[in-house]
C-alpha cells in the first residue's frame, strides 16, 4: 500500500485468510469465467458506435467507481 494508491487510484487492499469468504468468491470468480466471453483484438476494433459510447461516458465516471 501507498499513498498514490490511496489518493489517486482510490485502492483498498484487503486480506482474508482461511475463511468461508475466500471460497465464496473463488466460486463467484469461476462463475464469472464461464459467463465471459475472450475478447481478440478484432472483436475489440469491432465494437459498435453505442458500445464505445458506453464505455467513454462510464470513463467519466472512473475514478468514483
């Protein structure tokens, strides 16, 4: 932990250890894997005008998400 990490990256470090949590969200983290899809580069340049819309109006919003 830092400083820069606490001021401007707005980070939070936490650490668990030998708890049902741990497994919890090793569950949730392979669930999301199996609902993701692999994004290529070509399917990156693809995206669509509304998708990079999205993404640049929640870019305004980054630092307090």
């Amino acid at each position: 932990m830092d400083m820069r990490s606490f001021h401007l990256n707005f980070e939070v470090n936490v650490f668990l250890m030998g708890s049902r949590t741990i497994e919890d969200l090793i569950i949730h983290y392979k669930e999301d894997m199996m609902d993701s899809d692999k994004l290529d580069p070509i399917g990156y340049n693809d995206r669509g005008l509304l998708e990079r819309s999205k993404e640049s109006f929640a870019r305004l919003f980054s630092n307090v998400l």
